[in-house]
C-alpha cells in the first residue's frame, strides 16, 4: 500500500513538474515569437522621404546632379520609399520649415545651421536637426574694412558688424584675430561685435559709418559693400587655410528622431549622398547650368519679374564661382567642433552637446559598407 501511494506520488510530482516545465518553455516561446514579430520604429516604412535644398549660387551639388541623375529616387525605391525635392530661400522660409519638421533632410548653409540650432533668431530655430555629412565647401566670408583698417591688428577697439545672428562668421572672425593677439567683445576681447538684421540693412550701415567693419558674403553682397565705401579693403576669413583649404559652406543634417528610429534609411540616404557626390565630381562642367536652370525656374514660380533675374544671373558668373567650390561628403569634423565649442563657451547652446549638432556614426557606417575611407571625428 505504502509502495503503491509512494508511486502515485512520484507520477504526479513528475506530471506537475513536466507540466510545470512546459508551461515556463511555452510562455518563453510564446514572449519570442511575439518579440520577432513585433515592428520596431527602426523597422517602420517610411513612404515618403522631403529633402530640402536652399536655392543660391552655387547650390547644392548633390542635389543639382540628382536633376538629371535620380539617384536618391533609384536607390530608395528599394525600400519602398519615394523621394521629394523641395526648393526654398531666405530665412523666414528656411527656418520656419525647420520649425514645421517639414523636411526630412535639409541641404542648409553652415552659417544658417550654426544660429538655427540656438534658437536665438528671430526668424525661428530648434534641437531636431543634426548635421550627418558635409556637401560644399566654399571660401565665401570675407571681412570688409574701412580704408583705414589695413590689417587685423588695426581691429583693435573697432566696431564688426554681422548680420542674421551668424555665429560662424562671430567665430571664424574671433579665430583670426586670435592669430594677431585680439579678441572679440563676448570672449573678453576689445573688438566689439555689433548684431544687425539682414546682409542689407548691414551694408547700408556700414555705409553710413556705424560700423568699421563688416563681416560679407563674397557673392552679390560684396560689390554693393564695396560700392557703398570706395577704398575699402577686403580680407578672406579663412586667411593660410586657417579652416582648411576649403571652408564648409553647406551641411546635410537631418531630423534627429529618423537617426534613433529609422538608421538604415538615414544611412541609405547617405550612400545616395555619397554616390551623388562622386557623380558631381565627375560632372562639374553641367553643375553651372544644372544651378542657373533651377535658380531661374525658381524665381519663376515665384512670379518674379525676369528681366532683373536674367541679368542679375548671366551663366558667366556661374560658371566663375563653380571653379572656387569643393565638393564633399566630409563635413569639416575640426570645423564643426570649433563653432560648436565656440558657441558653448558664449552661452548659446546650454544643455546641448556636440550631438545635438553633428552626428557621422551613420555617415562612417555607409562608407565602410561602400569601401570607402570613414571620416575622422
């Protein structure tokens, strides 16, 4: 009797720990299935990629080239996803299309990024965006003088104006005068920065003697300085390649949530950006029409009068700054890490790290995957 409740025993001990056994597997297997079939965000499609791109000459390469080659259209149709081009200009269009998280990607000029990332100015800024590839490079901040001012040394106690909040062209300034023992006004110095609005309220100041100097696209704004004060000097703000040889002029940067949520199609993007970029290069004598026909096309959507632009735009002028540019995918990782530094140390950027501003693990990422030298951080 003993022996035989002792068996019984025994049966259901194992019959409840098999079962036991069994249901823990099963829950296991249960939370792994479920676990492979969720979606993740990174996963997510996405149907529609908005890149958008400021319209200026010269313009951006990659995306001039991509008017007659579809290369962002070719290789994103493998996931499935479409590509949208969109024009713009001026800031009180840029950056409240930033601010509407409008674009997905935006091929933005450095100085325009470098203030947006503030949310200093007036015409709008955020933390949403963050710059994952270089794109042009182009010497085109100059510093206008008065005829007095002969040298960066004669700076010392002078007034600088800079218009539109432009903390690069603040910092590339501060930077070259720290090469002739000066400094601006918010770093300690004795050459007193003046904010103004826009490049022509600036131009008609420096005019009217409120400034000694001024900071100065080298592009349409330039003879209208020079014309305002005869004699004025002109001093390039990358002097003996202080920047490299080539400054960073436009910047790729990109909605921050698509780098955390959806890498592989930031990073399929980018391979697109990389192989535009290598297709520019090899099609520099069709990139001055590529940008002129789009320039023009542009103003005529926006009703403009043409007669003006067709003779403020000859193919000439063109086909001049085309020779002076870089094109690239590196975007200048000592560059970006002095502006960023430089605007940390004014108090611009405060609770943001370098990450808020550049991030290039994807842009690396998509090199190697391409056989290609990665960009050093």
């Amino acid at each position: 009797m003993f022996r035989k409740l002792a068996s019984i025993l025994l049966v259901l001990a194992l019959f409840l720990f098999l079962t036991g056994c069994e249901t823990k597997t099963g829950a296991k297997s249960e939370n792994k299935s479920e676990s492979k079939g969720k979606v993740t965000q990174s996963e997510l499609k996405k149907d529609t990629v908005l890149i958008a791109h400021v319209i200026m000459n010269p313009g951006c390469p990659q995306v001039l080239i991509n008017q007659e080659d579809s290369i962002f259209t070719n290789r994103l149709k493998k996931l499935g996803t479409k590509v949208k081009f969109t024009f713009t200009r001026s800031l009180d269009n840029v950056y409240p299309l930033l601010d509407k998280g409008e674009p997905d990607f935006f091929y933005l000029p450095n100085s325009a990024f470098t203030t947006y990332i503030t949310e200093t100015s007036k015409f709008g800024g955020s933390n949403e965006y963050a710059i994952v590839a270089g794109s042009l490079d182009w010497n085109i901040i100059s510093l206008v003088t008065r005829p007095e001012i002969k040298s960066f040394k004669d700076l010392d106690g002078k007034k600088v104006g800079i218009a539109n909040l432009r903390y690069s062209d603040e910092y590339q300034l501060n930077e070259v005068l720290s090469t002739v023992g000066l400094k601006i006004s918010s770093m300690g110095g004795t050459v007193e920065v003046v904010w103004d609005d826009v490049a022509a309220k600036l131009i008609d100041n420096y005019g009217n003697g409120k400034y000694d100097a001024i900071t100065n696209f080298t592009g349409d704004n330039l003879p209208v300085a020079l014309k305002k004060v005869p004699g004025s000097n002109v001093f390039s703000l990358n002097p003996d390649d202080l920047f490299g040889k080539i400054q960073p002029r436009t910047w790729l940067v990109v909605k921050k949530d698509l780098i955390k949520n959806n890498p592989e199609l930031v990073k399929e993007v980018l391979k697109a950006h990389i192989v535009s970029t290598d297709r520019a290069k090899a099609r520099t004598d069709k990139l001055p029409t590529i940008n002129r026909d789009l320039y023009i096309n542009y103003f005529k959507e926006q009703n403009a009068d043409m007669s003006d632009v067709l003779a403020k735009h000859p193919l000439e002028e063109y086909n001049k700054r085309w020779k002076e540019v870089g094109i690239t995918y590196d975007p200048n990782m000592e560059y970006v890490t002095g502006v960023f530094d430089f605007m940390d140390k004014r108090g611009l950027v405060k609770g943001k790290k370098l990450d808020d501003f550049v991030q290039i693990d994807l842009l690396n990422e998509a090199l190697k995957e391409m056989g290609k030298p990665v960009i050093k951080e």
